[in-house]
C-alpha cells in the first residue's frame, strides 16, 4: 500500500503525520485534510477539558483509523496506538471522528489520522523546533 505523508502542526493540536493509503475513487488527501480541519475545534475541545481538569499538564498522540463509506459517513473508527493514555479524550475523539462527514465517493475510504495534543506552550516550542 502507497502512503502520502503530510507534516502539518495546528494550534494546540498538531497533525504530525498523516498517512493516507491509496485508494481507488481518487478521493485525495487534501479533501481528508480539509474535512479533518472543519472538525478541529472540536478535536481541541476533547483535550483542552481534560487538560484544564488535570493536576499536571499531558500530551501524547491518539492514532486513529477510521472506514468511511461510499456516502462519505464513517462507518467505523478505533484507536490504533495512543501515548495519551486518556480515556476520556479517546472517547470524545471516537465520537467526533464518527460525526464527520466525508464527500461521497466511488468506494471505500480506510485511513490512519494521528492526533497529537499538547498544551499551547508545549506547541509552540515544538512548532519553533521544527523551523
């Protein structure tokens, strides 16, 4: 299987990876990307509550894969590896995931999509390291 790798940081979520196996319809990373994005403030959300509850700041990444049908919904989303080790924000991530709404295409979609969450300071020196 080919895959197409994108490294991209955002805000206090960064997509570090984005592994995208080839497919069929044509259906293109972009398009998964910018559907993935429309969905980010959510994304954060999951993990800034958490954050915010916690004693001490965490982070880690939560990689997760997901199936989406020929209509464009996920029909299935798990977790695949997580450094996280929140129960919590994988949940609300799994519900978010499972919402998102994909363009239709001629087949099936499988994908890998890594979250990685750090708090905002956290970010931004990862950010500047990565310059």
């Amino acid at each position: 299987m080919t895959s197409i790798v994108l490294t991209v940081i955002l805000g206090l979520m960064n997509f570090l990876l984005f592994a995208l196996p080839a497919f069929a319809s044509g259906l293109s990373w972009e398009i998964i990307n910018e559907t993935v994005a429309k969905y980010r403030p959510q994304t954060q959300h999951c993990y800034q509550r958490e954050l915010n509850a916690a004693k001490t700041p965490f982070s880690g990444r939560i990689d997760v894969k997901f199936k989406v049908g020929k209509d464009g919904k996920v029909l299935e989303s798990k977790t695949t590896t997580s450094s996280l080790d929140n129960a919590a924000v994988d949940k609300c991530l799994h519900d978010i995931v499972k919402r998102m709404i994909f363009p239709a295409q001629d087949g099936e979609l499988e994908a890998t999509y890594p979250f990685t969450f750090a708090p905002a300071e956290k970010a931004a020196k990862t950010k500047k390291k990565q310059k």
